[in-house]
C-alpha cells in the first residue's frame, strides 16, 4: 500500500496555553532534529496557531486546527470559520469523537467541514469510530461506512487525494484501553475496500489511513507497522515532550 512518509500528528486538546505551546514546539523541534522523513504534525488550541505558525519551520512541522466552523463568515458567536484558518494550518480534524460525542456533531457536520477544509486549502483528518457499546454489537463496519460515506460525500476522485481518514474507536481515545494491531488491520481494510467501492483501486490504496487510540511509545510500533497504516493521532502522549518524540523516532526508524 501507500509508500509515504508517516505521518504523526499530536492532537494537545484543550491543554497548554500560547506561551505553553510555544515552549513546547521549540524543545519538540530540539528533540527530534534529523528526523525529516517524518511529517509531524501538532495540533494546538486555536488561540495559538497564529503565533505558532510565526514560529514554526515548516520544512519540519506543520500545523493542524483541532476544530473549525464550515460557513465561510457570519453571525457564529465563539466559532473559527476555515476561510479564517486558510494559510495558517496544513490539516485540520473533523469529526474527531469529542466533537461527535460531547458537542454532537453530526455527520452532515463532518460533510460540510471536509467540503470547507478543501474549499480553504487545508487536508481534513477525518475521524471515524464505533462506540465500545456498537463494537459490542458488531456494528463497527457499518458504522465506519456510514462515517465514511456520510462525510466524504460529494468528494470527487481529485479531492480524495487530499483527505486524510483516522480510525479512531471511540472507546480507545483516552482510556488506555486500546485497539489490537488485529482490530486495526481490520478497521484498515475496511476503510479501504469502502474507499475502492467509491473511488476505484488505486485510491484505496493511496489515501493515507492512520490510527488513534491511547498510542503510547511503548505501542506505536506495533500500529505502524500494521499494512495500510500510514501514520498516528496522538492525544495524551502528544502532550508528554520525551514521549512523543519517541514516537516519532519510531516513525523514523520504520522509514528507514
Ligand atoms: C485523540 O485525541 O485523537 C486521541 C487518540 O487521544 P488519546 O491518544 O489520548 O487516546
């Protein structure tokens, strides 16, 4: 499948503050110097993606948002549209489960935010994953079509190239309960035989996939080298400086 740099991105949620993340993007760029065959990608709160993208050497990193509105301007007290985004961010997530399941995003919200992303020059990260009470009832395949389907809707062949999908089983993200590199090999090859029968061969193989789910630095081997996955969303250990960039050395030692 896909012979890509991997690719690893630190979602920070709702943790350090401008001054905070700034720090921590300095001391990130010290610790994993020589490791360009990776592409490394953070995500910080949206108060600090302006100042960091200031910051930023983009030959080693690059940007993410965490969230974003879809209409381009308005009367949307609290909301960050992504033409507000545009220049600032390579990716953005879209439907990561938080936004799913505590701020009830729906998948017709994930549609518009991928059409929104595209329209603005950003790749969205678009995040699928069965609840542990749906696993239970064997619908994972179904619900990663419907995600799947419902929010790259409209997307033409072109635009798929541009899309990053994560598999991210809600009942992973941030519990320490995470996927077997079995579960993951599945929820992959799922993903892409729904990306064949939208989009043709060559597609499925070529759309990067990646996994997120309580990956610590212990573990990300074991996931990168699952076949069809092509990178990492990180959450908690993203936060931890030493921690992250051992992942990412693993991502590195992978390419190598
Ligand atoms: C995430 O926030 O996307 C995530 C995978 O979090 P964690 O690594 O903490 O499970």
């Amino acid at each position: 499948m896909a012979a890509q740099k991997k690719l690893i991105i630190g979602n920070w949620k709702m943790n350090l503050n401008v001054h905070d993340a700034s720090v921590y993007l300095h001391k990130l760029d010290v610790e994993i110097q020589g490791h360009r065959d990776v592409e490394v990608v953070v995500a910080p709160t949206a108060l600090a993606l302006q100042p960091l993208s200031l910051q930023i050497n983009r030959h080693k990193m690059k940007l993410a948002a965490q969230n974003f509105y879809w209409r381009d301007f308005g009367a949307f007290t609290g909301e960050v549209a992504a033409t507000q985004l545009r220049g600032l961010v390579k990716y953005a997530l879209v439907g990561h489960s938080e936004r799913r399941h505590v701020f009830g995003e729906t998948v017709k919200d994930t549609r518009e935010k991928v059409h929104a992303a595209l329209r603005n020059q950003f790749t969205p990260v678009l995040c699928i994953g069965e609840t542990q009470s749906e696993r239970t009832s064997g619908e994972t395949k179904d619900i990663l079509h419907d995600q799947l389907v419902g929010g790259l809707a409209n997307v033409t062949s072109e635009e798929i190239d541009n899309i990053v999908i994560a598999y991210e089983p809600v009942w992973a993200i941030g519990t320490g309960n995470n996927a077997s590199p079995h579960d993951v090999a599945d929820a992959v090859l799922a993903i892409r035989s729904q990306i064949r029968h939208l989009y043709g061969k060559e597609k499925a193989a070529s759309v990067r996939v990646l996994y997120g789910g309580s990956v610590t630095a212990d573990s990300a081997s074991d996931y990168l080298h699952v076949n069809g996955v092509d990178g990492l969303l990180i959450g908690g250990a993203s936060l931890k400086l030493h921690e992250f960039g051992s992942i990412i050395k693993k991502a590195h030692n992978i390419t190598q």
